[in-house]
C-alpha cells in the first residue's frame, strides 16, 4: 500500500501519466542538538516518508527530497549564519527535477553534512556548528 501522503496525490498524477513530488526537508533530519530534538525527529521522519514513497511510487512518479540548510527569508533573518537565496533554492530544485534526480543537497552545509554521515565517526555523532 502507499503511504498515506501518497494516498493523496499518487492516483492523480499516474492516472495524467505520472509526475513529480518534491519533499522539502532539511539538514535537521541528519543532525540535532538540545532545542532541536522534537523538531529534527520531526524532519527525520518526513526524510524517511521521502524515502518510502520514492519507493512505492517509483513506476511512474519520482520523489525528489530538496535537502537544505539556512534559506535567506524573513524567519532567518535574526541568524548569523551563511544562508542561500531563495532562488538559488528553487533553481537547484527545478534543476533536479529535470534531471530526473532523487535528492538535491542545496547548499554547502547540506553537501557536507551528508558527506560527514559516511565518515568514521559520523557527522550525526559530532557537535555541529552552522
């Protein structure tokens, strides 16, 4: 059976020939700390929804998770932090949607942070700093 999410949206788009979801999810779901704990358990469990559908739907529809740091936007804009645009965000989006690709890092804390989760210790064990 597909995922309740998918319920949704899944019927509609195979029966115009398939399509696309885009997930947009965040660094949180590999790395928490403190004052994050509810909320990165929160994006973990929307990273392995992404998961799952891009699995149930593989036929005829892709899933492409949108992985991201800091977006430059009004919720941001108290923290010191490097941050993208957000046209650089859709852009990248839009980019891997066409390409056909099932997850886009986009930005370089995403890029890295993933990288460090094959490392010896992994970055989800190490403090990290924005």
């Amino acid at each position: 059976p597909v995922p309740i999410a998918g319920k949704a949206f899944a019927p509609i788009l195979q029966a115009n020939g398939g399509g696309a979801l885009l997930n947009v999810l965040s660094v949180a779901s590999w790395i928490n700390g403190g004052e994050l704990a509810a909320y990165s358990a929160s994006k973990s469990a929307a990273w392995s929804l992404t998961n799952a559908l891009r699995q149930e739907l593989a036929a005829k529809t892709q899933v492409l998770g949108l992985h991201m740091a800091y977006v430059d936007t009004d919720l941001t804009r108290g923290f010191d932090v490097p941050k993208t645009s957000p046209e650089q965000i859709v852009q990248r989006a839009l980019d891997g949607l066409e390409a056909g690709a099932e997850e886009v890092l986009a930005d370089e804390l995403t890029q890295r942070l993933k990288q460090a989760m094959t490392a010896e210790r992994p970055g989800y064990l190490q403090a990290q700093q924005a």
